[in-house]
C-alpha cells in the first residue's frame, strides 16, 4: 500500500506495522511538520491579524499549483482551511 512507503520515505523503520499504524506515523509527521521546518502554524504568529479570507481562498485556487492537488476545495471549503490557521 503506498501509505507504507510513505512512512518508509518518513523515517518508519517497522516493516510489520499495520497501515493504521503507517498512516498514523504519516498524520503526525505531517501535523508536527511546521515545527520540524521552523514554521508558525498560525498568521498570528506572524502578526497577521484578520486576513481577508475570501481574498485568500479566491488567490489559493487560482495558484498554478492548485490543478495537481489530488483533492480540489471548493471556496467554502479553503476559506474553512484557512480559518484554522488563523
């Protein structure tokens, strides 16, 4: 299953591990990710304070980038991404 071999490319050594326990090792390191880097997980910690969401979710789906996420969000649902992170 590719969720082993992407635990595998993340640092998990267990071969017999189920692939609950591969993708909860994948979930974690991608939750603890900005830590690892030494990132903010949310604009306040960047001293931004009530970003225009609708702006922000109408600027990310028209990144280029946008057209090879594997899941596409709808306005609503990035303005609802972006309300996490503020």
């Amino acid at each position: 299953m590719k969720i082993r071999k992407i635990a595998g490319a993340l640092g998990m050594s267990a071969c017999d591990a189920s692939d609950a326990a591969c993708a909860d090792f994948v979930i974690d390191k991608i939750m603890n990710l900005p830590e690892t880097v030494g990132i903010p997980k949310k604009l306040a910690e960047l001293s931004i304070e009530n970003p225009d969401v609708d702006k922000l979710a109408e600027n990310s789906l028209l990144d280029v980038c946008a057209g090879s996420n594997p899941f596409m969000p709808t306005k609503e649902q990035t303005i609802e991404m972006f309300k996490q992170i503020i």
